[in-house]
C-alpha cells in the first residue's frame, strides 16, 4: 500500500519486540523533551532579543581623548549662538504671499557681511538630538533607546565645556542637558507650563532675548559679572523654541508660524544690535540656524526634507564675507550625499532670491567644529563634524591649521577606540588604511613647514575621511562576530525543533527503525556533551579575557548547546540522508516546491510589516486559487467554492481602509446585524445540513433544544449590545454622563457572553459559532468603526478555511486510505486518534500565520495602536484609568487573536494531526520571519522607524510565549470540541 505525501514511512504491523522496546523508550524520551523545548524556546528567545542591543544600540561615545589645541589665534573673541527650534529652511528664505522676505535683517547678512546655506539635520529630527550635534558634533546616540530617547545616556564633551563661560537661556527640555551640571555657566530657563499649545509661543523667544538682555542690563552694577563678559571664548546661546510650538500647534503654513520666523529675525537683530553696541570691539561671531525643521502636518522626526533642512547663516569676527557667483561658476559635479541623503550641490529655488550668491551646505554636526574654530578653541572630543572651512575667514597657513586640528580630534576617537579594542582582545584586527597615520602626519608637518599648504590641507582632509571611517568600522567591530553566532543560534533552534517534529509527529522513526535499530542509539553522546562543554568553556575564557559583556557569554552558550543536542542526532540525520537518497525525484520536487511556497508565503508576512495593503492582493489572489482547486474536486452548487472565494475577497477590502480608524457608529451598528445574520446562517448549516457530506465532519451527531435556546440568547446579547453602542454614543454626543447602569449592562453583557460558549455542543461547527457570538459583544462594544465589520469578514474567512480543510480532507479520503498515516499502539508522543503529519500539512501553520497576522493589521498596524479613540473604552469606563484602559485595549486586539487559534486548534481536531506538533512548525515559521527582521533592525532614521524595527522583531522574538498563551487561554473553550466519523458516509459517496 502506497504511504502518504512527504515525510511519510509505509507501515509495518509485525515488528518485534526489542523494535517495540526501543521505539517505547525513544517516544517517552521524546514526550519529556517537549516540556524542556518549550522552556528552552522561551529562554532563547528572551537572550536573542536583548543581542539587537549589544549589536546595534552601542554608545559611539569614548572617553580619555585629550583635547587638540589649535595652533592658530582666535578670530572671534566671543560667539553668539541662535537655534530656531523647529524653523524649515524654505519658510526662512522665502517670501510671503506679498513678496516681502520674512527675515529681513538675516537676509541682509547673508547679502553683506556673511556667509549661508542649508544645515543637514540627521533622522531622528528631533529636539534633544539636533543641539547635541549642533553643539557637540555628534548625532543621536543610539544606546538613548535605552532611556526612551529622553536623554543621552552617557555623558559627552561639547564646544560650551570647552568655552571660558556658557550663557544660556530657553526652554527647560535643551539648556539643563548642556549646562545643568557645568560650573562655569550661567543659565536660566521658563517653566514647563509656559509652553502652552493654545497660545502664540512666539513670547517664548522674546523671554529668552530679555534673560539675555536683563544680563547685559545688570552686568553695569555688577563688576564681576562686567569683568566676566569683557573675558574671551565667551559662547552665548538663545533658544528660540516659538517656532516649534508653533508649528505644532498651528502647523508650518499658519499666520503663527510665520509670524515667528519674522519674530525669530527681530530677535537676531537686536541680539546683534545689543552686542555691538555693548562691547564695541568687532570681535564677536554670530551663528543662526535651527535644530529641524518642520512637516507640512506639524511633526517631526523622519528624514523629508521638510524636517532635516534648515537655515545656517553666519557673520561677523572670523566669518568671510558673501562670495558671488560670476556668470561663468559653474558647480562641480559631486554625488556626496549629506548625512540626510540630500546630494551635496542641489539648486537653489529660485524664489529664494538667492541665485546669486554662493550657497555653503554642511551637516548639522559639522557647525561644533565652526564654532571652536571661531573662537580657537579645542574641538569637542566627541565631535564627528567636519569643519566648514568656506565659512571662516583664515590666512592660508592657519586654514591647514584650522582643518589639521579638526582631523587630529577626530583621529584621536579612532585611536581611543582602536586602543579599547586592542587592549581587550585577542585577535586584534586593526583598521589597516590607518596603519600608517604617524607618517601622514609628519608629511602633513613636513608640508606645512615647506609652505605647501594646499598639498597639506588636501592630506588632512582625506586622514580626516579615513578616521571617520576607522570609527565606523570599530563601532561595528563586532556585529560580524555577533550576528553570526546569533543567525547560528536561530539556525540551530529551527533545526532542532524540525528534527523534534520528525521524530515524533512523523512515520520516519518506525520507517528507520525497520531497517537499523542503532538508529536510536545514544552510546556516544557524552562525547558530543563532553566536546560542546570544552569548546563553551574555551569561549567563556576567551570572552572573560576580552572582558565581554555577560550576555555574550549567554549568546555563544545558547548556539553551542542547540548544535551540540543537533550532533547528538548523529544516527538519526545519517538515516534520514540515507532514507531521502532513495526518494525518487518527483519526491525532492515536492519537498522543494513546498518550501519555496513557505519561504515566499513567510517573506510577503515580512513585508506586511511594513506594508499593510499587500494583504489586499494576497486573499484576492488566494481566493481565486483556492476556488480553482475546490472547483476541480466538488461541484459549483455546493456553493462552498463561490463562499471560500467571496469570503476571502470581502476580507481583502479592510487593509486598504486607514489604519485610523474614523469614528462610525452607525456602521458599529449595521455590524451588530450582520454578525447575527452570520451566526443565524452557520446555526442552519448546523442544524438542517447535518448530513451533507462536505459538513458532516463538521456538525452535531443529535439535535439538542437546549443548543438552541442557548443561541438565541447569545444572538439578543448581540442585540443588546448594538443597542448599547447607540445609547452610550448618544450621550457622549450630547456630553452627558453615562450612567452607571448603562456601564454596569455593558459589563454584564460583555462578560456573559464570553461565559455562554462554554455550553454549547462540542461540535466544531456549533462551538466555533458560539465562540463567535460569545466574543461579538464585548469587541462591538469597544468598536468605534469599520472594526467591528472586520471581526465580521474575519469569521467568514476562518470558516472558508475550515470549509477548504474540511474538503482537502474529503477529497483526500477518496484518494487513498488513511492507515498509511496512522501511529503505531506504542506511540506516546501523539494524542489518541491523531495521525502522523504529511509534508503537505505544512499548510496549515502556514495559513495560520497569515490569518494570525491578518488579526493584528486588519485594522491597523504599530503607529495606530498608540493613538486609540478613548471612545473605544467610554462605554465601559468614564473616569481616566490608564491601567484598565489598556487593558480594554489589549484585550480588544486579542479577540481576533482568540477567534483564529479556536479555529486553528478545531482544525487540527478534524484533520486529527497533533495540536503540539503544529505549534512546533508554527514557531519554526515565526522563526524564520525573525531572522529577517534581526537583519532588518536599525540604529538610524526617526524614532517611530528605530522603534518599529525593535517591535517587529520583538513581536515575532515574543511570538513562542504568545501563541502558547493563546492556546492555553483559549484550551478553556475548544479542549472537548468533538468531530463526527467519517465512516458513516461510503468512499463511493465522498
């Protein structure tokens, strides 16, 4: 008799005994080792999770550099810093509706005595980390994850630590964290409450311009204070936060907004006016430019140009004066990209007025090198900026000066971290294309001493290029290392689990056994323990002396111990090679058909992460081939073809609908019938289609009254429960309170209806509809919109799945006999009545993964979990709870989680394949999706594109503990559900 597709062994019922004694030994072996791998897969999971942290969100941040002095005098005396928190480039330099420019005075700097451009602000675009690299050089540590990105997590240098003294005045989210613990600062900040969305902030700025002049104002009573001021490398920094608030509140186009950016002007004028007419000596520069700018929406914090470009001008002591473009400049053709991934050169827009005059682009980061160089002051030791040089107004000489000091500070890092690494490992490998720096730099010395300064500079800049690149490549040094060991570890867990299913769940064993009963023999295994023991203690040495972090340890622990438990199945692998090189080849056809299936099926689950609507066009196109493949085995009128295509087609629509979803209690209510009319249809096909032989595994062996009073009393709770929904919108609507009573029924009707499934008929047909009904209430209630269809077109296509099993089962009966894929008496590893699984059973998890995705972002996705409606919780709760209303939240995204685990564990019932063995293969696949969002981590861009990457490989890290929750919470209503035989219905009939 011919066995089953795939993984199946012909079956042999003369076995012997000592055949009997070991396959017994081996499945009560196997039955234990199930409850460890559980355990082991939890704890796996939770040591890779934390890795993405060792691996990517490491501080770029050393300490122990000394500070390079500039062997140049100071060109400024003292420096004026203005930051425009939140002010775009193009709403600076363009001209309002009138044609009037909105900044005139800066705009007259930059035609008369200074120099501009655009400042290239990095992703995250963010407050916090646009001053840190505007005053310190370097952009957002990624270890601030760690903090919630509030803070930077470890302490840096910047160009105020290096000045004689700091004054600063602005708002108290920026100036505490550069001059909160330094001494000699002198600052002052407004209260939290000042930052008011519901007003103008534009008296924000004019707050921080009277701190400053009230200081200048009281410098003439007081002689320490006026000696203080008369000193050098002297910075003064004004925080003008108005047009950020602004922008916010009102958003970038509004009269606010731009009213500020002509307040901001105003501001730089009489700070400028002030200065001079305060210290007469000419010896003070002056910087503005802003942090990030601002989306057309009022945010900020991806990489649009909107949010990462804005206005730099400079002028004054030390800056060069404005530069114009004669009729035959043309620019030099440069694909160097800014750290915004804007190329370098781009063309002015012609309504800036511009044209004419020559526009200097830098980096954010590289205005701290400006700034030191202003004032001929030592760089900031954590500054990766490099220095403008167009900017500054230098004799040749000190030019090379100016750009050899900014490449030694940097150089300095590189040889601090290349030190760090050095010192701690053992097989140091060194960044090679600095090998020879000491040399560069006695030919750059030698250079300058000849007076060959262009050669000089052009040396500088290019050992400049080359430590930038030396720090990246030590800030990566050891994700090769880590990433392996990790990929290695995920590798070996998958192949472990694959071997667990094998042998347990599958025909192989006996198949093996038959022909070599040593194929279970474990005599050699303390060799292989005893190897895996030696080498995870030689990398436990090897990482204690290298002074590794513990987890690492943990990392390289986990791999060795899973390849070492793959080694042990020496004897089984080697039969295993041995049984597939006797397949014919259509076998490895099929084997690998199928997982090309799965890898692609699990790759579109990956890319949904990203982009919700690719569900659309996979069920319309599952629809289609699932309908061909019934159409060719049961007849049209069945109507079974015509439902499992509609229904996947109707579940298609909802991933094109907003992830917001809009308020709609009409539609809420609509839902409430439609769910009825869904539970009333599956009640008929229950009751009088009993007998059809594509519902019989499906239905009740007897008809019972009391099943039927219990139905309509779940079918008036939904009632009652659309009803509710209009009683509580209505009186929200009007902004009366909603009664305790109407609170006190929507909770009763909630937790009644979830109790209700629980007596109903074990059948699957009648129990999975009573667990649709059951869970109805409750999720109407917390809907505020098309939500509450989705849970609808849910059901529909989970029973389109059981309909599609029920006849692949069907049809495979008719096909062949089924003894082929039954278990042997001696097998305890399988539930009574499960059989073996086939390699098409693959499907199943398969189909489980994209409706289990389809639950999360059927009506939303990561972003949209964040912003709920408070309506969703207001027909159950009026008072803010934060706790109990994420619980409601949650417990809302859980239901259709509960509705797709009922109904995967019903058809493993009717399939009779073992519940156990398919959450094995489920977590296989979730596996493999989470290898590929390891990959898929990143260290840059905004906050919400660093956080979703974590979150999505969070999510499917979790997924083990997840669904194993799931199953345990929902074991409670599907634990008896029962299927009918068979047997009644002839083969001939089927």
């Amino acid at each position: 008799m011919r066995g089953g597709d795939g993984i199946l062994g012909a079956r042999n019922n003369i076995r012997s005994s000592s055949e009997a004694i070991i396959l017994r030994i081996r499945t009560q072996f196997l039955k234990r080792r199930e409850k460890w791998l559980v355990i082991l897969g939890v704890l796996l999971h939770a040591v890779y999770m934390l890795s993405i942290f060792d691996i990517y969100f490491k501080t770029p941040i050393v300490h122990g550099m000394e500070p390079v002095q500039p062997r140049f005098s100071a060109p400024a005396k003292r420096l004026v810093l203005l930051v425009a928190d939140g002010l775009r480039a193009d709403k600076f330099f363009e001209p309002d509706s009138d044609g009037n420019y909105r900044a005139p005075f800066l705009r007259s700097v930059i035609k008369e005595r200074g120099r501009w451009g655009v400042s290239h602000a990095r992703p995250p675009t963010e407050s916090r980390p646009g001053h840190v690299a505007i005053i310190a050089g370097f952009y957002e540590d990624p270890s601030a994850v760690t903090k919630g990105w509030k803070a930077n997590p470890v302490e840096f240098d910047s160009v105020f630590n290096r000045s004689r003294h700091t004054f600063a005045f602005g708002s108290p989210d920026i100036i505490p964290i550069f001059c909160g613990a330094l001494l000699h600062s002198t600052w002052n900040s407004y209260p939290h409450e000042y930052e008011d969305f519901a007003t103008d902030a534009s008296f924000l700025d004019e707050w921080s311009f009277d701190q400053f002049q009230s200081l200048l104002n009281r410098s003439n009573e007081d002689a320490k204070l006026k000696h203080l001021l008369q000193q050098d490398n002297l910075v003064v920094f004004l925080h003008l936060l108005g047009c950020d608030s602004n922008g916010h509140a009102h958003r970038p186009y509004s009269p606010e907004y731009l009213n500020n950016v002509k307040v901001v002007d105003h501001i730089a004028e009489r700070v400028y006016n002030l200065v001079q007419s305060y210290f007469k000596d000419n010896l003070t520069a002056y910087v503005f430019t802003a942090d990030h700018g601002m989306s057309d929406k009022g945010s900020h914090g991806d990489g649009h140009p909107t949010n990462t470009d804005t206005p730099l001008v400079a002028w004054g002591s030390g800056v060069r004066q404005p530069v114009p473009i004669s009729e035959n400049h043309h620019h030099h053709h440069n694909t160097v990209r800014f750290v915004d991934d804007h190329v370098h050169d781009s063309p002015t827009p012609s309504d800036w007025g511009l044209d004419d005059l020559e526009r200097l682009d830098v980096n954010q980061a590289d205005i701290a090198p400006l700034m030191s160089t202003l004032l001929g002051l030592p760089g900031p030791v954590n500054s990766v900026g490099n220095l403008p040089l167009e900017y500054v107004n230098l004799s040749e000489v000190e030019e090379v000066e100016a750009v050899l000091a900014n490449t030694k500070q940097i150089l300095n890092q590189f040889l601090r971290k290349s030190y760090l690494k050095q010192s701690s490992s053992l097989n140091f490998k060194p960044f090679k294309p600095l090998g020879n720096y000491t040399l560069v730099l006695d030919q750059i010395d030698h250079l300058i001493s000849i007076r060959d300064s262009a050669a000089a500079k052009r040396l500088s800049e290019n050992l400049r290029s080359l430590a930038l690149e030396g720090l990246h490549y030590f800030q990566t040094y050891d994700w090769f290392m880590l990433m392996t060991v990790i990929s290695l570890g995920y590798l070996g867990w998958m192949i472990y689990l694959i071997l667990h299913v094998l042998q347990s769940y599958t025909a192989l064993p006996e198949s093996f056994l038959r022909k070599d009963q040593s194929v279970y023999s474990r005599t050699n295994t303390w060799k292989v323990y005893l190897s895996g023991c030696l080498l995870m203690g030689s990398m436990c040495i090897i990482l204690l002396v290298e002074h590794s972090p513990p987890l690492y340890h943990a990392y390289f622990a986990m791999t060795i111990f899973l390849w070492a438990q793959i080694c042990c199945e020496y004897q089984f692998l080697k039969a295993m090679w041995r049984y597939m090189l006797g397949k014919e080849i259509s076998y490895f056809v099929k084997f690998l058909a199928c997982f090309i299936i799965s890898v692609v099926i699990l790759e579109i689950l990956v890319k949904s992460f990203m982009d919700r609507k690719i569900y659309t066009w996979s069920f319309l196109l599952v629809g289609v081939i699932a309908t061909v493949y019934l159409l060719r085995s049961i007849p049209w009128d069945s109507g079974i073809p015509v439902f499992v295509w509609l229904a996947c087609w109707f579940l298609s629509v909802f991933t094109l609908m907003p992830a917001e979803i809009p308020d709609n209690t009409k539609l809420v209510i609509f839902s409430g019938f439609m769910i009825v009319i869904i539970g009333v249809a599956a009640r008929y096909l229950d009751v009088y289609a009993r007998e059809s032989k594509y519902l019989f595994c499906l239905t009740d062996v007897i008809k019972n009254s009391k099943s039927n009073v219990l139905f309509l009393f779940q079918v008036l709770l939904v009632f009652f429960s659309s009803i509710m929904v209009s009683v509580s919108t209505s009186h929200r609507a009007e902004k009366q309170e909603l009664l305790a009573l109407h609170q006190l029924i929507n909770w009763s009707i909630a937790g009644v209806s979830m109790v209700l499934p629980l007596f109903s008929p074990p059948a699957v047909l009648s129990r999975l509809t009573s667990i649709y009904l059951g869970f109805a209430p409750a999720f109407l209630l917390l809907s505020i919109g098309y939500e509450a269809v989705f849970y609808g077109a849910l059901a529909l296509a989970l029973m389109a799945w059981m309909l599609f099993e029920n006849v692949h089962l069907s049809i495979s009966k008719t096909n062949k006999s089924s003894t082929s894929i039954k278990p042997t008496e001696d097998n305890l590893v399988l539930t009574s009545g499960d059989r073996y699984l086939q390699l098409s059973d693959m499907r199943i998890p398969l189909a489980f993964m994209v409706f289990f995705n389809i639950a999360f972002f059927g009506t939303g996705n990561f972003a949209s979990i964040a912003s709920f409606e408070i309506s969703s919780v207001y027909r159950f709760i009026t008072i803010f709870s934060p706790f109990l209303m994420a619980a409601l939240l949650i417990f809302k995204l859980l239901i259709p989680f509960l509705l797709v685990i009922c109904t995967f564990t019903a058809i493993t019932k009717l399939l009779r394949v073992p519940l156990l063995g398919c959450y094995f293969l489920v977590i296989i696949c979730s596996d493999v999706m989470t290898v590929h969002f390891f990959f898929l981590v990143q260290n840059t861009g905004s906050w919400m594109e660093i956080g979703n990457s974590i979150s999505h490989f969070g999510i499917m890290s979790a997924q083990v503990v997840f669904v194993l929750l799931l199953f345990a919470l929902t074991s409670v209503y599907t634990n008896d559900i029962q299927t009918r035989s068979s047997k009644r219905l002839s083969y001939k009939d089927m």
